[in-house]
C-alpha cells in the first residue's frame, strides 16, 4: 500500500525545511532540496508506519491546490 501526502518545502538559513500539513509534527530538513525530498520521505515513512501500528487510522489527504503557502514555500 502507498500512501502519498503532499509536503510544503520552504528554503530557511540555510536549509531546505519540509512538512506535511496532514502528518501532525511531521517534518524533515536538508542542506540541498534533493536532501530534504530524501528525507521527507523517510520521514513520512516513518510516521505512517508509527501510526498504523498504533491507530491504524490515517488522515485524510488534502488536495494540493487546497494548501496555503506562504511566498517562500512550495509545494510538493
């Protein structure tokens, strides 16, 4: 099963920031974007994982065109 959910990836001193507004506290960061796509999607993984074994409930998945992002931010 895959599950995919859209990530706002904003550059900040320095880095590449990600996180996934349907994922509560799911974030990720990377010194380049390629990095930070990595792993973001590990620690999207992760949080799925986590959640299934301990819920099994999973949240539903926003549309991209329905996330607000600031001017630095984008999504992905």
């Amino acid at each position: 099963m895959k599950f995919v959910y859209p990530a706002v990836i904003r550059e900040e001193e320095g880095c590449f920031k990600v996180s996934f507004p349907d994922l509560k506290d799911c974030i990720a960061e990377g010194a380049t974007l390629e990095a930070a796509i990595e792993n973001a999607k590990e620690a999207e993984k992760n949080w799925i994982t986590v959640e299934l074994e301990d819920e099994g409930i999973l949240p539903e998945i926003t549309a991209v065109s329905d996330i607000v992002t600031a001017e630095n931010e984008i999504v992905r």
